[in-house]
C-alpha cells in the first residue's frame, strides 16, 4: 500500500504563541479533572450496549435505536472551557462520599461479576 506524504498537510501550521490565560486554563483544566483511576468503579457502558444487542437479537427482538439529542455549538470555546474549569472546582468543594458508600459501589460491583 502506499502513503501519502503527511508533510504538506502541516506546511501552513506556525509554531505559535499560546497567551498565558489559556495556558493557564489549560492547566487548571487538567488539574481539576486529574484523578486517580479506579476499575472497579468503571462502567463499560459501550459493552453493557453491545451485550444488550446482542442479546436481542439472539432473542429475535429487534434492538431499539437511541435517537441521538441535538447537539448545541458552543460558539467560544474559551467561555466554555471556563464554565467548564469552574463547575469542577464547584464539584471538588462537594463532600467526598462516606468510605461505606465507597466500599457497598465496589461489593455491588463484584457481586455482578
């Protein structure tokens, strides 16, 4: 098979100045939603989908399509990385859940495995 040279497609890109405000939004950004990943509590809710298609099928059910919501253009994305940046600072203030409603999500979760 053969490839294009991917060159050309970057020749009008500049190496440019990022203004500080958005370097530091940016980083505020990635601090706020920064955290450490706990498997037990993922939700694989792309295979619990596929699973319940499958599933259907098997049953000879047609499977029910999801109507997708229109989508709203954001029209500044600076605004909308700051509301952004502002409703998880608000989330983070919230009280972390008790250690028993940690410890019931993960029995929960290794009883349905």
């Amino acid at each position: 098979m053969r490839w294009r040279n991917p060159q050309p497609c970057f020749e009008d890109i500049t190496d440019g100045q990022v203004p500080k405000d958005q370097l530091q939004l940016a980083e505020q950004l990635l601090k706020n939603k920064t955290a450490p990943f706990e498997p037990l509590l993922f939700k694989d809710r792309y295979q619990d989908s596929l699973l319940e298609v499958i599933k259907a099928k098997i049953e000879g059910i047609e499977p029910s399509v999801a109507v997708e919501e229109e989508r709203v253009q954001v029209l500044n994305l600076m605004e909308a990385l700051k509301a952004s940046v502002s409703e998880s600072v608000k989330i983070r203030k919230v009280k972390k859940p008790a250690a028993r409603t940690v410890e019931r999500v993960l029995k929960r979760h290794k009883k349905g495995a």
